[in-house]
C-alpha cells in the first residue's frame, strides 16, 4: 500500500476533522430542535402541524398552488 505524502495526510485529516466538528453540531442542534418540539407540545401545540407548517414554509408558491392542486383533486377522487 502507498503511503500520502505529509501535505496530503494533514489535508485530508483536516477535512476529516472539519467533518467530524460539524457532525458534533448537527447533533447538538438536532437536540435543540427536539426540545423546541417538546416545548411546543408542552404549550399545547399540534407538533405534528408545526412539522407541517414549517415544510411548507420552505416551498416557492408555485410549488405550494400546485400540490393544493394535486390534493384537491385526489381528495375529490377518493371522495374525501
């Protein structure tokens, strides 16, 4: 097997640890949002609306429109 040169070897731990710090954040913040939720359910909010909600907010309003579309119409063909 070939071994890296050292500039090589110190890019590549340097990739892996810039990875791995922000592996760490997106555990941390991932943690934050589960509290928020909590907090939220403990508010009395729907959680599950909320998750909706946002979802949604992230759409252009085309894409919105056309999926209110799309629900319409398979609510009305499934009679729902």
């Amino acid at each position: 097997m070939e071994s890296m040169d050292n500039s090589a070897a110190e890019q590549l731990r340097s990739i892996i640890e810039r990875i791995e710090r922000l592996e760490e954040e997106k555990t941390n913040i991932a943690s934050d949002i589960k509290d928020i939720y909590g907090e939220a359910k403990s508010m009395g909010y729907d959680v599950k609306i909320i998750r909706k909600v946002i979802s949604l907010r992230k759409k252009q309003p085309h894409e919105l429109e056309e999926e209110e579309q799309l629900l319409t119409l398979y609510r009305m063909a499934v009679g729902v």
